[in-house]
C-alpha cells in the first residue's frame, strides 16, 4: 500500500492518501476532496458490429440446423439403400433361378422362351433398378444429384455388351451345328 502526498484545495494543508482512495477528507478543515488518477476507461458500444455479431450467430445456427437436417436425411436414405439392395437381390433370384430351372428342354438345352425371357429381363431390370433406387444426397444441398439417368444409361451399356456376347456365343454355337 502506497501513500500519496497532496495539498488540500481549500486550506492548503498536507492530505496523505492511500493509492486506491477516491475520497479523501482534509484534516485540517474536514473539506471533502475527490481524487482522479488520471485514468478514464471509456467503452465504446459498436451498434453495426454487434449486428454483424450477432447475424454470423444467426448464420451459423442456421447452418449447423441445416447440416444436421442433412445428415438425418442421408442416414435415413442410406438406410433405404440398404433394405432396396436386399429387397432387390431376393426378388432378383426368386424370380430368374425358378425361370432358368423350367424353361429347360428335355435335352437340357436353353428353349427360346427362355431366351426371350432372358433378353426382356435385361430390357426391363434396369428401368425398374434405376427409377426405384434411392438416392442419397450430397454432404451440401446447393450441388445438385446425380440423375436416375446416368444409371440407367450405365445399365443398357452393360446391356449391350451382355447382348453383343450372347449374339457372339449364339453365332459360334449355331456355326458348330
């Protein structure tokens, strides 16, 4: 603790102060004197940077909402994913196994029912795969998705390329006879 030493402003006398004392009575005339260290804080209140504060907070509540929202979205689609790739695999082999063991000839050689069957099957599926499967969206939701489109498109290339061997396997086949 450290003592100050001032004059008082009514009689002149000698006041002795603690530092941290902001009033202090003479002893001499009893007069009230007010001590001001020289030091003023002043605070200024920004309205517009309080604003833009609280906007960003706005922002980014908006955002984690939206980001969580998303995220439950793509949960729920991959979920959906899951159970239509399962649903589709057992419809899939219920349906082909039981055609390929009854169309058989009695000589163990593929009827064309069974090919016709086999080519409406591979014009078919894909529609019914490519507009039936869920899809699940981006990690931002202003990129757009990839349309049902593109994977019916990649199934008829595979389509193709399964016809064109069959026609090749089918050329060779009827050349050996």
């Amino acid at each position: 603790m450290e003592l100050i030493a001032l004059k008082c402003k009514h009689c002149g006398g000698e006041i002795t102060i603690e530092e941290d004392k902001k009033i202090v009575y003479c002893p001499y005339c009893g007069t009230q004197n007010y001590i001001d260290d020289g030091t003023r804080t002043v605070k200024i209140v920004d309205e517009a940077k309080l604003e833009e504060v609280r906007l960003r907070q706005e922002e980014f509540l908006k955002r984690k909402a939206s980001e969580e929202a998303l995220n439950s979205v793509r949960d729920r689609k991959l979920k959906q994913r899951r159970i239509w790739r399962i649903f589709m695999s057992v419809a899939h082999a219920e349906l082909v196994i039981p055609v390929f063991m009854l169309m058989k000839n009695q000589d163990e050689t593929p009827s064309i029912n069974l090919i016709l069957f086999t080519l409406g099957y591979m014009l078919i599926v894909p529609i019914i795969l490519g507009v039936t499967r869920p899809t699940i969206p981006s990690k931002k939701w202003d990129v757009k998705e990839k349309g049902k489109g593109r994977l019916i498109l990649l199934f008829y290339m595979s389509f193709i390329a399964v016809l064109i061997v069959a026609v090749m396997a089918g050329v060779a086949l009827f050349a050996m006879d």
